[in-house]
C-alpha cells in the first residue's frame, strides 16, 4: 500500500527569508542545499513527530501558526554556545524518557523547540 515515508521539509514564511536563512545556518549548523537549507547529514534519530495542537493550547504561542522542533545530539552545549551567541533561549528545560526539550527564539519571533532524543 502506499504510504508516507517520512518528513520531507519544513516551510515558513519569513519577512526577510535571506537574513532568516543565515541565521539558521550560523547557529544551528544547517547548510545551503539547492535554494534550501538541509541537515549537514542524513542521521537515523528517533522516529519524526507530526503532531496537532488545538487552537488555544499555550505550548507555543497562539500567534505562530506551527513551530519546529529540531533533533540535536548535544542539547546542554547547543544551548550555551546559543547563549553565547547572544540567541534568545528560554531558560526553561525539560527532560522526559524519550528525550531533553530546550526552547530558543529566531530573529522572527518564532519560537523553536531543540529535542535532544535518548538513544535506546
């Protein structure tokens, strides 16, 4: 049967998607791949979340439509060299069994959530 494989892209509006673009390859290490940005590598992480939040729910603000969620393999020193780099980031942390959750804030105002996955 055919099916979904997988998630293929993520796709925000920006007001100035150049700026938006260089910033996210600066402090999150992604790279320039054909008129996109794209994963220094294919890794096999935990399995990729596609999930619905109703209206009113404040997990992120209501104002912004979606939010990603990016997998990182180092969430502690991803968020103090992100400190470091004077990025916004939500001094709030959480861990659970399927992973540690940290939050920052792009140049847009667009709230991103950093998902460190516990290998199993």
């Amino acid at each position: 049967m055919a099916s979904v494989t997988g998630f293929g892209g993520v796709f925000l509006r920006a007001k100035d998607p150049k700026a938006l673009s260089l910033w996210y390859q600066k402090h999150l290490g992604l790279v320039q791949s054909e008129g996109a940005l794209a994963f220094p590598a294919p890794q096999h992480n935990a399995q990729v979340i596609f999930s619905f939040f109703g209206e009113k729910d404040t997990y992120f603000p209501q104002a912004q439509r979606a939010m990603i969620n990016l997998q990182v393999d180092d969430l502690d020193a991803l968020l103090h060299r992100l400190i470091a780099d004077g990025v916004s980031v939500d001094q709030k942390r959480e861990q659970y069994d399927f992973g540690k959750f940290g939050w920052i804030t792009d140049p847009e105002g667009n709230r991103v959530e950093l998902w460190q996955p516990i290998a199993h």
